[in-house]
C-alpha cells in the first residue's frame, strides 16, 4: 500500500513520468475572486480547498469527480504553489 504523501508526489501512469507544467498558468489572484485568495484558473475553487480536501483523505480522483472542472494538473499545480510560497518565506 503506498503512502498518503507519495500520492501527491509521483503522477502514476505505466511510464512514471513526471507531469511538467507551470503552476502559475494554472493559478490566478484577483482581489475581486474569493477575496483575492489563490485560485485555480477560471474557478473560484481556492487553492485551500483543494489542500483542505487532500488533508481530508480525499483522492485526486475523488476531488475531480466531485468537480469536474479541475484536472490533475490544477490539483498538482495547487501542491506546488503552496510549496513554493513555503520555500519563499523559509528563505526570506
């Protein structure tokens, strides 16, 4: 059984290929949007809900059926958003 952690890691596909792509085409701030919150493009899903559902046990596959405007990439971009602003401030 893999770990909770490595699922948010690692894109599992037959190849293990690692998705590229730049999270800030995926993630929006508009003060006019969710109070300026970070936002995945062309939602109002804030970038803390989707943390708030994976902290919850939920799947990327869950999140998505249960919204089906977000694909794995906005989830992922979502991760890394949150752990560059983390890098940003620990090197402030």
């Amino acid at each position: 059984m893999k770990t909770f952690l490595f699922k948010f890691v690692v894109q599992e596909n037959k190849n293990m290929e690692k998705t590229k792509f730049n999270y800030k085409e995926l993630i929006s701030i508009n003060p006019n949007i969710r109070f300026g919150r970070p936002c995945v493009v062309g939602t109002r899903i804030s970038v803390y809900d989707v943390l708030g559902w994976l902290a919850l046990g939920m799947s990327h596959e869950e999140i998505m059926e249960d919204f089906p405007q977000l694909k794995n990439e906005h989830i992922l971009a979502c991760l890394q958003y949150v752990a560059t602003k983390e890098r940003q401030l620990k090197y402030a």
